[in-house]
C-alpha cells in the first residue's frame, strides 16, 4: 500500500506517514483533512475509503527540527544540489564513487554544513587533503549554497514510489506549495 505526506496546519511539510491505516486513521478521527488521495480503496463491511495521498493538519502541530533539517549536509543532498558533478574538475559521480569535501577543512573550524560543503571526486578530494582551494591552487564550479525548494523536494522524494512522488507533487502543485516555510 502507500504512505501519505503530512502537511501541517501552516501547510508546511510535517512527515512522511509510512502506513496508510495511520494517515486514515488521523482523516477519521478529525485529527486531519484529505487534500489529495490515491486511486486504491479499502473496505470495511459497510464503508468504502479512498486512501489518502496528502493531508493536512486541522491543528498546528509543534516541531523542534523543522530548522536544521536541510542545513545538514548529507551525501544525498550535497550531491543533488552539486548535480552529481565534482566541484572541483567536473567529472561525473555518483552516490558510491563521489565524496564529500569541506571547502573549509573541519580541522580548521570548517562548518559541517551545506555552505562549506560540495561534492569532489576522490581524486580531487585526495589531492586537496587538508587544504583550502586557494592553497592548492584548486577552483571551485560553483560556491558552496544552501538548497532551493525544488532541491528540497527532491531530496525528499528520491526515493518514493513513482505514483506518491506524482500525487504529492500534484499536490503541491496544485496548492501552489513549497515544503518549507521560510
């Protein structure tokens, strides 16, 4: 079956529901509102249920990590920001030949976030070691940045189901949303 987006009241994204009974469950108790369902139904024995897709929260729901979360810079997101490219020379990588490099080393009070942090090859990563660009004769492509909405959702979404990633986006879309309040 499928999971469900969780949308805050704010509509601002809240989590992933990874059991559909759960996000059915919060659209029957009142706790939320269906704004974008699936094709598939579930039965009782005198009610029939569309599953839902997307839902909203009826109330505001207080969250401690909704800051950090994108400024953490995981391979994923360093990767689909630097668009599988080696900040350095260019070449192509990929999730198991690519690496991440502090632009600041970390052993130089470096920040571990997504402004000091791209993607390198092993080679060019191997090559600067312990040094800034600049001491190595190194250039960047491009600066080290935070990520943008749609990079956002596509770290989210990379690795959903064809038919959730088409019904969220829908949406969204549809909502003229974004996942994150600014």
């Amino acid at each position: 079956m499928s999971r469900c987006m969780v949308l805050n009241a704010s509509y601002e994204f809240l989590a992933i529901e990874e059991h559909w009974i759960d996000a059915l469950g919060l659209v029957l108790s009142g706790k939320a509102v269906s704004l974008e369902e699936y094709p598939d139904v579930v039965r009782s024995q005198h009610c029939v249920f569309h599953l839902p897709a997307v839902v909203l929260m009826r109330y505001q729901v207080k969250t401690v990590r909704r800051r950090q979360v994108f400024n953490v810079p995981n391979r994923k997101a360093v990767f689909i920001r630097d668009n599988f490219e080696c900040q350095y020379c260019g070449t192509r990588v990929s999730m198991t030949t690519g690496t991440r490099d502090h632009v600041i080393p970390s052993s130089r009070g470096g920040p571990d976030t997504m402004l000091n942090v791209v993607t390198a090859c092993r080679k060019c990563n191997v090559r600067k070691d312990n040094r800034t660009p600049e001491e190595i004769g190194m250039t960047l492509k491009n600066r080290p940045r935070a990520l943008t909405e749609d990079e956002k959702i596509q770290c989210l979404l990379k690795l959903v189901r064809v038919k959730e990633r088409n019904a969220w986006l829908a949406c969204l879309q549809r909502l003229g949303l974004g996942l994150w309040a600014a």
